[in-house]
C-alpha cells in the first residue's frame, strides 16, 4: 500500500486543515534554542496557505504529563512560525476549549493558528483508547482534514496522530512522504557501498536496527559509548568507559555474523581516555589494545574515538554511495571530545552519494558544530521513529495513512 500525500485531498481553499507538526525544539528560558523542525513544516504549511486553507497546526512539546505547564507552552514557535513565515500566526492558549473554538472560528482562507500543547490534555497520551478517541473527537470538531507532518511522532499510537487520522481524511505532508520515502530507499534500494555510522551511549537502543541493517550493508562502524561493549566483547580492557555488561554476548553475536556476511565491522582503534565526565578532563590518547596505559590508567573513561579512527571512519564514510548515520562518537557536548563527531560529519558533507543523518542527537551535534541541514543528503526529524521504521516495525501513524 502507498502512503497518502497532500495531493489526495483535493481542492483545499477554504477548508480547515489541522496539520499536526512536530514542534518539539529545545528551549531555554522561554527562547528557542534550535528551531530545525519548526523549518521542517515550513514548506507544507506554504503549500496549504498558497491554497487557500484556514491552517491549524499543534504539537507535543516536552512531557507536561497530561495537564497545562507554562514551561512547555508553544507560544514561543507560534512567535518563531510567524517570524519564519513572515505573516501572522495566531496562538490559542488551549487545545480544544473556548480559546481554540474562537481561534479557528476567526481564521479567513490562507491564514494560521497554533493551538497550544497537546500534551496538556490528557486524552493525547493516554493508554485508555478511549480517552484518546474522546481527545481525537474534539480535535477533530474544529478540522475538516487532517495532515500528518510529525515525523518524530509517528511510531506513537497518540490521540492526534493515530485516531485523528482516522476520523477526517487525512494524508501525510510533504516532510513525513520525504522522510518515508528515503527511509524506505535504505531499506529496499541502497546504492553501494552502503556504510552505516551507529553511535550513542547504548548498544541496547540500536539492537533493531543493527538486526535489521546488518544483512544490508557493506560496512558498520560503531564509535561512541556503545563501542566500549564491543571492545570489551573483544577482550580489552576499558577502564570505567561506559559497557552494558548484559550485552557483552550481543556485541560478540554481531562481531560473529558480520565475519559471516562479509560485512566489514570497524570499531575504534583509538579513544581519548578522559580523568572524568567533564568538559576540562585531562585526557590522553591510547590504542584500543591498551586503553588502560594512560598516565591515568585503570580510571580512566573513553569520551571519544580517537584521531586514528575518526580517519578510518571518515575514509569509510567517503568512499560510499549510501551513509546512514544515527549517533554521535564522543560527548560531543563538551569541545575536547567532539572530534569524533566533528569527523564524521564532515565527511558525509564530503561523500558522493546519499547521506543520511538519523535525528535525534545526531542532528543536534550536527548543527552545534557548525553545520546546516542542506550539507547532507536528509536530516530526519525523527530519532526514535527513524530507527523503529529502519527496524522494519509498523508504524501507527504511517498505517493509519496507508503505508503498510
């Protein structure tokens, strides 16, 4: 089954579309740290304003537990939505209650409203499917269509996600098609070689996906805290770097069955051993044979990979027709250990071919250090529901549209 776009939804002036866009972006102090998805929407919400139609958009944001909490109040991207669309943007300061009513009702064709925080009802997230029809219901009264554009959501059976889609015709924006679609080509149609970048703290988060992707690709490389396991798996000594003991056999299955497929597993050759967790660490450099000869020794925790390997791994990287890559090499929150990272990056922006980058924090260490969405092939805007789709699991909120 193919998944319904905009297109499927006919003449759209005049009618009232509620977009459900996932505006979930970092805040501090009320101001928008990072507002990549709140850009994400803008070429839907162009697209239904050029055509005429009273546009409401809403969102999560933060987990406000089902009740108002002023921290999480959307008001700062309507005021960011407005500024980026260069024409007024209406806010509602509740959801589906007199100020939402009045909002909607007061919207002439080609104009848009924010409604505030869906999460603070509780009906979004409830687990009583009921109670999630009721919320849907009540959405749906001020909507005559509905869009899907929140990618980040969509692996969630939520009330304006899964059972609104399903009480007004609904189809998926431009951003969610653009995601599945792509998606979908590291599944079923990858160029080679196909190199994928796994980093991050846990090599439990990335089970699915390895499972999924390992009979697919030519080269896995895997950095970050993750790495330690499989290091450990191997033998070596790790000092305090972060290990997942119970997963220490996992790594050792993957080692195994990548020497069977034929698929070229890197690991990092190098770390930079850190004194501590912090930002002003002292840290030395050691083979991964010997992570523990540091003047620091059995203490010490790897932060980062270490120059050696950022260049074996951005060689692979440059030398592929495919790259996904979710998860960052070190901490790259603090400026000694985002090398790694820093390397990686760049050599997507470098690589003849599609390039992927898989959210979530990968996305966010992408843009801190420097770099723009345009540098690489696709930036997804959804870090958990861009490795459950690459898991091959089904996603409510793309069935709901269709995609099956």
């Amino acid at each position: 089954m193919t998944l319904r776009t905009l297109d499927t939804l006919g003449d759209l002036a005049g009618r009232r579309v509620f977009v459900r866009c996932d505006f979930n972006v970092p805040l501090h102090e009320g101001e928008i740290t990072d507002d990549g998805r709140v850009r994400a929407a803008l070429p839907t919400l162009k697209a239904l304003l050029e055509a005429g139609a009273k546009v409401i958009t809403s969102s999560h944001l933060g987990r406000p537990q089902g009740s108002p909490d002023p921290q999480y109040s959307l008001a700062p991207v309507a005021q960011r939505l407005g500024e980026l669309l260069g024409a007024p943007v209406a806010f509602a300061t509740d959801t589906v209650g007199d100020a939402a009513k009045q909002t909607v009702e007061s919207l002439e064709n080609g104009q848009i409203a924010v409604l505030e925080n869906l999460r603070f009802h509780p009906g979004e997230t409830s687990k009583d499917e009921a109670e999630r029809q009721a919320f849907a219901g009540e959405i749906a009264a001020l909507a005559d269509v509905m869009v899907s554009e929140g990618f980040g959501v969509v692996h969630r059976k939520q009330a304006s996600v899964y059972e609104l889609a399903k009480l007004l015709p609904s189809a998926a924006g431009s951003l969610v098609a653009h995601e599945v679609s792509v998606l979908n080509r590291l599944l079923e149609a990858p160029e080679h070689p196909y190199t994928v970048v796994l980093g991050g703290s846990k090599v439990s988060d990335k089970l699915g996906v390895i499972d999924s992707l390992l009979p697919r690709v030519d080269k896995l490389l895997i950095g970050g805290g993750m790495a330690y396991t499989f290091l450990a798996a191997q033998g070596h000594a790790i000092g305090r770097s972060l290990v997942e003991t119970d997963q220490i056999d996992t790594a050792k299955r993957y080692l195994r069955a990548a020497e069977e497929k034929g698929v070229e597993l890197l690991l990092p050759v190098d770390s930079l051993m850190a004194s501590g967790f912090a930002a002003d660490a002292a840290f030395e450099n050691a083979p991964s044979e010997a992570l523990e000869s540091t003047s620091i020794g059995a203490d010490a925790l790897g932060l980062d990979i270490g120059p050696k390997t950022a260049e074996l791994f951005a060689a692979a990287v440059t030398s592929s027709k495919t790259v996904f890559w979710n998860g960052p090499m070190g901490v790259f929150e603090f400026d000694s250990f985002a090398n790694g990272t820093q390397a990686v990056a760049q050599a997507l922006t470098q690589t003849d071919g599609l390039t992927v980058v898989g959210g979530g924090d990968s996305a966010a260490a992408a843009r801190k250090l420097g770099f723009a969405d345009d540098q690489f092939g696709h930036v997804s805007t959804g870090g958990g529901a861009s490795l459950e789709f690459l898991e091959g699991k089904k996603l409510p909120g793309l069935e709901v549209l269709g995609w099956a």
